[in-house]
C-alpha cells in the first residue's frame, strides 16, 4: 500500500474549531458572571483531570475541553455587569423581572438576562430576543406587541421588579 497520501502527525489533533461567539453585546447579571466563573473553573479542572489520564490515547475529550475554555474566556473578557438592583424600575430594562398577561388573562413572568443565562423553558430571555425587544422600555400598564413565529401577541405589563 502507498503511504503517500497518509498523514503523519505526532498523535496531537488540530485545535477544534472555536464555538460561535454572539455578535451582540455581553450583557450579564452578578449570577451570570458568577456562573460564567464557575464553568470556567469546572472545564479546566476537567481538562487537567483528563490531561493527568495514563491512557490519552483519545485526545478529543482534551480538545473539547479547550475550545470551550476559549469559549467562556472570551465570554468573561467581554462580560459587561449590569447588577439589576441598579436599575430603576419605571421602565422594564435588563435584568428586571417583568409580568405580563396576555390576550386570555394568563400571567407570566420573564427574567430579562444575560445570553448565557437564558433559558426560555424557564422564561430568563436574551436582551436580543423579540419579546426582550418588546418588553425593554415599556412600563406598567403598557401594552406591547410581541411578533412571534406563529403571529403577534399582545402583552399588557403588570410589573415590574428587581429579582
């Protein structure tokens, strides 16, 4: 068999290809930045425990390892704090807990937080969302619309207030 076609390396891979950096500002709250630390922390432990392995003959876990501590590095380098006890709460901003009813009456709260905080199925929204969009600056008793995938929704603000 020819092995001109074979590469030859020293048994290392190639850096794996950076994780997706969010072309918005880094917003996030004190808990944000907090839990940012703390996965930065957990993954380079976890690279140094899969370093000390006396079999590393599968160095994918490594690499993996060190493309997301690239990732939460350059995250916590552009982190702007915004504390939400800051905040006034006239107007709905970042980091305010907002309730709002819709159409029905049904009343929901959502968290205003950070891209790495946000978790919808636990309403905590990206400032760049739609409905973050719609809430951010409006007070109570404002009606705001929010343009959903499936249509609009209108929302009515019932309060406003610091987490």
């Amino acid at each position: 068999m020819s092995r001109a076609f074979v590469k030859e390396g020293d048994g290392s891979l190639d850096p794996l290809p950076d994780l997706p950096v969010s072309p918005h500002p880094n917003f996030v709250t004190p808990t944000g930045l907090a839990a940012l630390q703390s996965r930065l922390a957990a993954v380079q432990s976890r690279l140094a425990a899969l370093k000390s392995r006396p079999d590393r003959l599968d160095k994918l876990p490594e690499a993996a390892a060190e493309r997301d501590i690239r990732y939460l590095e350059a995250r916590l380098k552009t982190a702007i704090l915004i504390d939400p006890s800051s905040q006034p709460t006239g107007r709905a901003a970042f980091g305010h807990a907002i309730t709002v009813a819709d159409e029905d009456g049904q009343e929901t709260t959502y968290l205003i937080v950070g891209e790495d905080e946000a978790d919808p199925a636990r309403h905590r929204i990206a400032p760049h969302s739609p409905l973050a969009r719609a809430l951010i600056g409006a007070a109570v008793g404002d009606m705001v619309t929010w343009r959903k995938p499936s249509g609009t929704v209108t929302l009515e603000i019932l309060s406003i207030a610091q987490p």
